[in-house]
C-alpha cells in the first residue's frame, strides 16, 4: 500500500521570512504560513526553515495510509453529515 503525510503549520510568524517547506529531493522551498496544510508522500524529504527571534511555530503531522476500505470510511461512517443531521439525528 501507499500512505501519504499532512503536514499543518501552526503558530505567530511572518512566512516570508522564516518558517519556509524547503523539499530536498525538488531543489526548491515554498512559503508555509500559519494554518497551512499540505499533503506529501512520506519518502520525501524536506525541512522547515528556521523562524525569527520572538516567534513562535508549531506543526502537526498526520500519517495516512490509504485503502479502499479507508477511501469510503466518511461514506459508510456518515463522518460528514450537515449540521442538522449532526446535532439533531434521533439516535
């Protein structure tokens, strides 16, 4: 199987001095601001540049692995019901 990595940036700095995805095996970095999300294969490999003084950045990595089965889990699991459906279903 394949899985693949999201990666959330998190926390009070300016992403256009610090705080930069830098991918090693591409050659290149691209700006990753606070509240940013990107999905990669895990056998890439990057870096986060290093912030400002004073600032402050966090990051959270999910780890998926994907399937059939796990592709229609929302579906068969009514995860992503609207509001009403959600808060006012008859259990």
């Amino acid at each position: 199987g394949w899985c693949w990595m999201a990666i959330t940036a998190l926390g009070n700095y300016d992403c256009k001095l610090g705080g930069q995805i830098i991918f090693w095996d591409f050659g290149f970095a691209k700006r990753f601001p606070s509240g940013a999300t990107i999905n990669i294969p895990p056998r890439v490999r990057f870096s986060i540049a290093a912030i400002q003084p004073g600032e402050v950045r966090f990051q959270i990595t999910q780890y998926m692995v994907a399937s059939p089965t796990w592709s229609r889990w929302p579906e068969a699991t009514h995860v992503f019901s609207t509001f009403p459906e959600l808060f006012f279903a008859v259990p």
